[in-house]
C-alpha cells in the first residue's frame, strides 16, 4: 500500500471514528419500577412513552424502557431496583412503595415518582419546595384540598345540607381528608359517611 492511500484510510477513519462511537454507544435507560403488577397498568406506560416522545425520546429508537414489575411483592422491590441499576438506568420512575424502596438503594440515580399521595407525609421528599437527595416527583391528591373540593360542590349544589363521600377506611389519604379542619372553613360542615371497602 502506497504512503498516499494509508494516509487516506487512516484520515477517513479518524474522522468516522466519533460517528462509529457514537452508533456504538448504548442508548440511555429509562427504568419503570411499580409495586403492582403490570396487567391493568398498560396505560401509564403508554403515556409515559408519549411523554418520552414529546421529549424527543421515542423507544427503541433512541431510548430504552426497562419495566420492572414486583406483582405486589413488596420485598422485591430492592432487588428490582438493583437490576436496573445494572442495566445503567439513566432515572428510574416509580409509584410511591416502589420510590420508596429504591431510594433505599440508590442515592444518586434519579428517582421520579408519581402519586396520589403526600409525598412529604409518605417521606419521599423533605418538602414541596426542596425534594432534597435524587427523588423528585408529581402528586395528583394531596391532603388538604377536601376543604376547596368542596367549597366547588356547595357552589355547585347550595342546598345540599349533607354531603355524604364514600372512601376506604383503611386507605391513608382516605383517613387524612376525615381529620377536623380537612374540609373547609366558616361553619361549613360535611357529614362523612365512610363505609369499608367491600
């Protein structure tokens, strides 16, 4: 081979060498971790790929879902965790048992949850404010909103002279709503009719 076309191959490869690194590099993880089991729960992994998608992240194209699924095992959760920490998960995205136990696991991979909970009361975050550590998320209920809830309603019905609510007694969120002051101000009063669940 001529001095000329080594140089060549040698330039040419030198400057391919960054796009080969880059198609050779793995693509990022996003991990999913619930305490539930994955039948019933197609949805919220459709949104969260739409939502990864409006991002510019579209799996298997150029992102990774890795789903773990503990079947309402708890105790498998640091293990589930564990494994996709192994498979180099960029966050990981868990409902409120399953943030829970992997924060036990991990303090420096981000950890996103979504609840219906209070995350400061269920110990996830030190504040709204401030999350603190790797663990930041999204709360859809929150305590203390029963008051404004139904304030709405007695707007909407202003006759109403009892509001009845069925809940689960023995669900936590359930239990803070029924505590005094949870449901508003100025005399206004709600008759809570709780009925364990059947």
């Amino acid at each position: 081979m001529k001095r000329r076309e080594f140089l060549t191959l040698v330039g040419g490869a030198a400057a391919l060498a960054p796009f080969t690194a880059r198609a050779q590099q793995a693509m990022p993880v996003v991990g999913l971790l619930r305490s539930t089991r994955a039948e019933g729960f197609s949805n919220l992994v459709e949104a969260l790929q739409a939502g990864l998608g409006e991002t510019g992240y579209v799996v298997g194209r150029n992102v990774v879902l890795e789903q773990r699924w503990a079947g309402e095992q708890l105790d498998r959760l640091p293990a589930l965790t564990t494994e996709l920490i192994q498979k180099q998960a960029a966050v990981i995205v868990a409902n409120t048992q399953a943030a829970r136990a992997a924060m036990t696991v991990t303090t420096t991979v981000p950890i996103v949850f979504v609840t219906g909970t209070d995350p400061v009361r269920d110990g996830l975050v030190t504040s709204f404010n401030r999350p603190g550590g790797n663990v930041t998320g999204v709360s859809f209920l929150v305590s203390g909103t029963s008051g404004k809830r139904l304030e709405l309603l007695r707007q909407l019905v202003p006759t109403a002279e009892v509001i009845a609510v069925l809940v689960d007694a023995n669900n936590v969120e359930a239990r803070a709503e029924q505590r005094p002051g949870s449901c508003g101000e100025g005399g206004r009063t709600a008759a809570y009719r709780v009925r364990d669940q059947v």
